[in-house]
C-alpha cells in the first residue's frame, strides 16, 4: 500500500512539474489522449481560448476540430490532416487556424508514452501590442489632422473673403500657398500612416501569405529597376517639410542584365520605396545613393542600398527593426518619421523567403541589404534560403 501511494505520488509530482513548464510557455498547448480526451491544456491556451475550453473538455478532440477548423477551405490544411501526418510521418506538421480574424500559425504533434499515442496541438500567441500603438498614434494624426485643416480652411476662406481692394492677386496667392502646403504635409502623413496600418493589418490576420503567395513571379531585376525608378516620383516619396531637392538624381543603379528572382514585384517596390526613402532623409543633399545587385553561389541575389548618409550608431542596432523604435541621433530625430516602415519591411521581405539587414558607421553612411531566391523554373514555390542564409 506504502509503494503504492508513493507511485501514486510520483506521478502526481511529475504532472505537477509538466503542468509548470506548459503554463510557462508563450504558446497555448492542447493534448489528447487516444480516445480523443482534452487532458491537459495550459495557462496560454486557458487565456487564448477561454469559454471554448468547457466545450473541449466535454467534447475532446470532435469539437477540437470543429473550432480549430472554422472559416478553412483547403481540405489539406484542416487539423485532422496534420494530425494524421504527424502520426505517419512522427513529426510536427504546421497548420493555421483563423481567430478573431488572426490567422495563428499552430503545430500538430503525435507523442508515444506508456503504450498510447497522444496528441498535442500548440498555438501561436502573437503580441499585437504594435496594432494598439499604431491605431492610437492613427486617432492622434487623424485628430490634428481634421482641426489643422479646418483651421487653414477657415484661414483661405478668410482671406480671400476679407481681401483688401489693393491686394495683388500675386501677393494674396502667396498667402494662400502657405496655408495650402500646411493642408499638404498633414494629408501626406496621414496617407502615409494609413498605408502603414493597412500594412500592418494584412500581416496580422495572414492576409499577406496568400497576396504574396498569388503576386510572386519571374523579376527580371534590370527590368525591373528601371521601371521602379522611372516613375520613383510618381506618387510623393518625402514629406514635403523636408527639403530633399531632386533626389531622383542621386541614385545610381548597377544592375546585372539576365538576373532574376522569385518576388512579389509590388511587395519588392514597396520595401525599395521604404529603404530608398530612408537613404534620401538621412544622407546630406548632394551625396549619392547607388543600388547594386548581384547573384550570389546560394541560388539567391543581394541588393544593396548604398548611402553615404548619417550612418547609425551601434548602440541603436538593435532597435532599427523595432516598431516605433527610431534612431535616437539628433539628425534622424529631426526627420519626420513613424519608426513603423523598416519593421515591416522585414516581414514583407521575410514573406517573400528573403531576409533583410544593415550595415553602418556613423558619419559614414549606410547599406541596407535584400537577399532574395533567384528564380527557378522547375521549382516557383521552393525558393525558400537556406538556414545559413537567413
């Protein structure tokens, strides 16, 4: 009886400690038994689920899959697939689910013990704490916005209203135009924050896999850079309060004829657009920026965005990727800027099985790299880097 009740007290004591290490863990975790029960879950997936787990608990591994399986389409990715993968294959197959229109990425393992096969799901918790600062500094633009405008509206109104008889219509122009450009850079942030937050969103409910997924293709790259730099001016790439000068003339492209990638050509314009902008803000007017790209051995190409800028010290590295983490130099500081567009030049590039990174000295300048797959005919959707790569 004695041995007995200090197995059963073993026992207890390593459930103790498993259930420990789960409820330490980011991700929320599920697990089965054979017949299909619920039988342990964690603290992540307690807060993540809440009063779906009563339904679980009663209904085990059926209502698993009716939850986890909500709004999916494709019969290849519903759980009861990768369960069987993970099963056959005694690996841990990845599969999606969507909540609160998040798609989480989560994972399917099949472990043995004691005889029984047993079933764990874990689920991804993002912290979106990003979207909560990004939609209240939206509200606060979008605020100043509204009562700047109104307020050089009433100003225009009024002059032109209150003109006096011997004003030129040269000299009341001038005065209008003041007021006009203060409307213009306040309508530019506010576009350029909107497209960050429709950025921003599209990553965080996954969207974004399927766009790229549908938009990556052959990019012959010399094509391509010529196009992307002939209609840079097209649509405003600095905000008007800076004084940039013609920065078109700057940039210098050296791009090998006959290299092509696996990309997403407005994703790839997008990103270019963002690292451009970077290079022209922070380097002194009349200094030049080059691109440069070349094939490297690993089936991949690098581009570089090369300027002879500020340069970044090396106690800001780490936060250049950050959202919301601007450089704290004084030139850079005195920039207009959100600290949100490399943050999400690096998902989008990482999306499109690339990576992204910098070097820099301080009063020297700056490169900014892209590598990107080369394109493959007999493989489009394997252009993934290798671990070494990335």
């Amino acid at each position: 009886m004695n041995r007995f009740n200090e197995w059963g007290s073993e026992v207890a004591t390593n459930r103790l400690e498993s259930q420990v290490i789960l409820d330490g863990m980011s991700q929320g975790v599920l697990i089965f038994d054979e017949a299909g029960a619920l039988i342990q879950e964690n603290a992540a997936a307690r807060a993540l689920l809440g009063a779906n787990l009563k339904l679980l608990r009663s209904e085990g591994w059926s209502a698993a899959e009716v939850m986890l399986n909500a709004r999916m389409t494709d019969p290849d990715q519903l759980v009861e697939q990768a369960r069987k993968r993970a099963v056959q294959t005694g690996t841990p197959q990845r599969f999606h689910i969507y909540r609160t229109g998040e798609r989480i990425p989560c994972w399917v393992s099949a472990m043995n013990a004691h005889g029984q096969t047993y079933i764990m799901i874990s689920i991804e918790t993002r912290d979106w704490s990003t979207v909560a600062d990004v939609i209240e500094k939206y509200l606060e633009e979008v605020r100043e916005v509204v009562s700047s405008t109104r307020g050089h509206a009433d100003l225009i109104k009024q002059t032109v209203t209150h003109a006096k008889p011997d004003e030129t219509a040269e000299k009341l122009s001038r005065r209008i135009s003041g007021f006009t450009n203060i409307i213009d850079i306040h309508m530019y942030r506010l576009y350029a924050l909107t497209d960050l937050i429709e950025r921003l969103e599209l990553i965080r409910t996954g969207k974004i896999t399927d766009l790229i997924e549908q938009t990556t293709r052959r990019v012959v790259l010399a094509d391509f850079m010529e196009d992307f730099l002939e209609v840079l001016d097209e649509t405003p790439l600095i905000d008007p309060e800076s004084d940039t000068g013609d920065y078109r003339s700057r940039i210098r492209a050296v791009i090998p004829q006959k290299i092509a990638i696996a990309a997403s050509p407005g994703y790839l314009t997008q990103v270019l657009r963002d690292i451009l902008r970077n290079a022209i803000m922070y380097s002194m007017r009349a200094t030049p920026i080059k691109i440069v790209a070349y094939a490297n051995r690993s089936n991949t190409v690098q581009i570089d965005v090369i300027d002879e800028g500020y340069g970044i010290r090396a106690a800001e590295n780490e936060r250049i990727f950050l959202p919301f983490m601007r450089s704290r130099q004084p030139q850079i500081m005195g920039e207009f800027g959100y600290g949100l567009s490399l943050y999400l030049c690096k998902h989008e590039v990482e999306l499109m099985n690339g990576r992204v990174w910098f070097e820099s000295e301080e009063k020297v300048g700056t490169t900014f790299s892209l590598k990107l797959p080369v394109w493959r005919e007999t493989a489009r959707l394997d252009a993934s880097l290798s671990s070494s790569e990335r």
